[in-house]
C-alpha cells in the first residue's frame, strides 16, 4: 500500500521558518522608512499566491500622538487587520486583530492565510508617526500561477 504526503508533512515546509519560500521583514519603528503616518510596504507580490502571515512584536510600540495602525493590502489596508490603537502592540504581543493583547492563540487564529493576486502588501499608520517598537511581519507564501511570487518590501508607500 503507498502512501501519500501532504506538504504539511515534508520537513520544510509548511507554515513554518524552515520553508523555503519563509521571508520576514522587520519594522524599526525609530526608522522614518518604517514609522510615517502613511502606507509601508512590506511585502511585493507578483502573480497569483497563497500566503500565510502572522506578526510578532518584539519591542513596545510607542508614538507621541494617539497612531493607529491596521494591515492589509495597497488600496485596502484595513484588509487583514483593521485599525488597533498602536500603542497597545506590547513586546510579545501577536498582533492579528484590533485587540493585540495576547502572546499564545490558536495558528487558526494567529496565521492569517489569503490568496492575493499582484497586490503589495503592508500597513498603514494613521493620525501620527511612531516613535518607538518593532513589528517583525512573517511570511510563508506558495505560488499559484507561473509567475506567482512574494519578496521583502523596503518600507516607504504601499
């Protein structure tokens, strides 16, 4: 009798950081590049693709105004997570709703997974810049036409 593997089951792939198509972007919110009160880009997607993302805060967001911040794609960057007081993503945090308050969640929760098509991917910072905190955004992406395709973005507009 033979058996069938899934991807899901060959090491290396799947959602996880040993993926061959695993990519991650840092956020320094200090930086100008990542921290305007506008769009960033994080990532570029080419082509038809699924991608998994999750987000992890590493430092405390801080701003000098009352910013907000929400994740999407460009034209709908409230897509994937609407509009969350800034402020509240604390170091450890996941950050995948408008209520960042938890460190541990289901993957069904935590990984958002959408088929996007020839969309720039990223955030938007509203009413004031940052000033502080580090968002480190994953990604595990597979293509699903030929010229499918995801790479790290450089900040600046979405």
């Amino acid at each position: 009798m033979g058996y069938i593997i899934r991807g899901a089951n060959i090491p290396g792939t799947g959602t996880n950081i040993s993926n061959p198509n695993y990519l991650s972007v840092t956020a320094d919110m200090e930086s100008a590049v990542w921290n305007a009160a506008t769009t960033q880009e994080v990532f570029t997607v080419t082509g038809l693709v699924r991608a998994r993302f999750w987000i992890e805060c590493t430092e405390t967001v801080e701003s000098g105004g009352a910013a907000t911040i929400q994740f999407g794609v460009e034209g709908v960057t409230n897509g994937f997570i609407a509009s969350t007081t800034a402020t509240e993503l604390a170091a450890g945090d996941l950050w995948y709703d408008a209520s960042p308050a938890t460190v541990y969640d289901t993957a069904a929760n935590a990984i958002m997974d959408y088929v996007i098509n020839g969309l720039d991917v990223g955030y938007e910072i509203g009413t004031a810049a940052l000033t502080n905190g580090t968002l480190v955004f994953h990604c595990v992406w597979e293509p699903l036409n030929p010229t499918g395709n995801v790479a790290a973005g450089a900040g600046g507009a979405l």
